[in-house]
C-alpha cells in the first residue's frame, strides 16, 4: 500500500469506524453526492468568454454611452 491509502485506512478505523452504522450511512451518501457534483463540473462543457462578444449589440445600437451613464447618474441624485 502506498502512503496516501493508508493514510485514509487509518483515517477510516480511527474516525469513521466507530461511527454509528447511520452516521457512516450518511458519510456514504455526502460523498458521493459531492464526487457527483464534482464531476459534472468537470464534465460540463466550458465556454469561452469572447463567444459572447457583441451579444445583444442591436439594444445599445444608437446609444451613447456616456449619455446614458450621466442619465443614469442624474435618476440617482433624484432618489429618495
């Protein structure tokens, strides 16, 4: 056995054999939901940033922009 397996067999008899049977049960379950999760994440695809470059372009088209930050500017001097 290399150093990281018993590593984890002396975690196991030390801290999780004791444990009551349900209390084991539900050590099982946590993790193996997480490795589920985990490896969804690895799993799903990955996306590059830039494939949203100019993504909703049309609903800024003809806007300035420096027009609508002072608009917005001024609505928050207005608030209550």
């Amino acid at each position: 056995m290399d150093v990281g397996t018993l590593q984890l067999r002396e975690l196991y008899v030390k801290h999780i054999k004791p444990l009551p049977l349900v209390e084991r049960l539900r050590l099982v379950e946590l993790i193996a939901r997480e490795t589920v999760l985990a490896e969804e994440c690895v799993t799903a695809p990955q996306y590059d940033i830039m494939q949203l470059h100019g993504l909703g372009a049309e609903i800024w088209a003809g806007i300035d922009a420096q027009e609508y930050v002072d608009a917005l500017r001024n609505e928050w001097d207005h608030r209550p």
